[in-house]
C-alpha cells in the first residue's frame, strides 16, 4: 500500500503554514512534503516535525527568481555559484530535516536558447550535488513539468528526465514521476510506471485535468496505485493537489489508505 504524504504547499493551506504540520497529522497523514523550506530554521521545522510525529520526505532546492519566470537555476549557463550554494543549503535542510530526497530544480530554456547548454549545465551541477549529498545517503530526484504549469521548463516528459539521469550517471539521481504532469503530457500511464521502475523514486499524485483530490478527473487512481505495488515500489507518494474546498473534508479518498 502506498505511503501518502501531505504535500504543504498545497494542502491545509486554511491554516498557516507552520500550523499545517498539525492539521497533515490530525488527517492521518505520517509523512509530509512541501516546495520550499528556506523561510524558516531548519530547527523550527524539525520541531514541528517531532512534535506531530511526521517524517519529511521530499523538498525542494530555492527556485531563483520567480517573478522573473524563473524556475531553478541548476540548468542555467552562467548560474553554477548560485546553483551549488541552492545545494548546499539543501543539504544542509536535508541534514537537520532528515529528509532522504531533495529535488534538484533545473530551470525554464527561454525561446530561442540552446537546451544543449542548459542540459550540460544541469548535468554538471547534478554530479557536484550527487557528491555532496552521497555521503550522507541523500538522494535527488528530477521532475518533469506539463507546460500548463511550466512552460518551456527543461524537463517536460519522463523521457527527457531519464536521458538526464541516464548522462549524470550517479548513482543517487532518481525519478519523481509526478502522474498529473505526465498525464497532461505522456498518458498511457500504467506502461509509464512499467517503464521508469528502476529509477522511480518519488511519486505525487493529483487529478486530471483540476489538478484536485485524485478521485475524479481521467486518472484511475485506485488502478495506479495497485500498479505501484506490483511493481514493488518502496517511496512516498506525495499527495500535490489543491483541494476543491476544504482540506480535511476532500481526504474521503485517503481513508482507506491511512
Ligand atoms: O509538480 C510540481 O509543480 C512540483 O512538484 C514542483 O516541484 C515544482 O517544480
Ligand atoms: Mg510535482
């Protein structure tokens, strides 16, 4: 059965973000994810997360310049500085978290750059974030991004991740399949899961095309996760949807799950 995690950003957001760890473990929930922990000391947060009995499972490395249209700045030529001291703060969030994935962000190829060059430059400051992070056995996962919620994001189908994965050639660089990008981009998604196994890390889940509680939209999900487990998988799955109304009301879905 799959493990869920309440993804913070989006969910309980009724409630300020420090008091979403309570309302995720009042929920059931036992494990959390969210974007970005930098607002806050890494202590703090851990304290929440002990307090409320929950394990962290996934964030993110800082995004850049968001107004700017940014969106990581791992893939961009002429960022590497600013790209390793993100991954240096991870890592040092993931330390005191305990969080074992961190979710490297690449960036958005304006129209018209070459996306050779942001791949080798993802590829460059993947292997210097794999080798900080390896001898603490922390992982890094990459996302592909539907151009509904990123556009011209490096990655956009599991495809262009996994050449990725395949060219850094480390071996703590892993897959976050997130099902409601793929759908929006790929389908065909019990083959997906079939194809990405072996280096399937992380999974979220949301519906499609509302991007709300997985029970309803185009995605069978009972279906998909019956598939998780035969295929063995071990992660989290992280639970990235906006609730049509209330959190807590919306979770009918995961009570035959917690
Ligand atoms: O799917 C998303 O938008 C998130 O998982 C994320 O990490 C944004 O890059
Ligand atoms: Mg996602």
């Amino acid at each position: 059965m799959p493990k869920f995690a309440a993804n913070l950003t989006m969910m309980f957001t009724e409630v300020p973000f420090l008091d979403r760890f309570e309302a995720a473990a009042r929920a059931g929930f036992k494990y959390v994810e969210y974007l970005w922990p930098y607002d806050y000391p890494a202590q703090e947060l851990k304290a929440k997360l002990n307090l409320h009995g929950l394990k962290q499972v996934l964030f993110n490395s800082l995004p850049g310049n968001i107004a700017a249209g940014e969106w990581g700045v791992s893939a961009i030529p002429g960022r590497e500085e600013e790209s390793r001291r993100h991954i240096d703060l991870a890592l040092e969030y993931a330390l005191v978290l305990e969080c074992p994935t961190v979710l490297i962000m690449g960036g958005v190829v304006p129209p018209g750059q070459s996306r050779a060059k942001y791949k080798q430059t993802f590829i460059d400051n993947l292997r210097y974030a794999s080798e900080k992070f390896k001898p603490h056995g922390i992982n890094i996962v990459l996302e592909a991004l539907s151009p509904q919620v990123k556009e011209n994001y490096l990655m956009k189908t599991q495809d262009d991740a996994l050449e990725i994965i395949d060219l850094v050639n480390r071996d703590n660089v892993f897959l976050q399949l997130d099902y409601y990008h793929a759908q929006n981009v790929e389908g065909n998604l019990a083959r997906l899961t079939d194809r990405v196994k072996n280096v399937l890390y992380h999974v979220q889940i949301a519906s499609v095309p509302d991007r709300h509680e997985p029970d309803e939209g185009e995605i069978n999900y009972p279906f998909i996760f019956n598939k998780l487990d035969e295929i063995g998988y071990q992660g989290y799955v992280g639970c990235e949807y906006n609730p049509r109304s209330d959190t807590a009301a919306g979770l009918g879905w995961f009570q035959t799950y917690k």
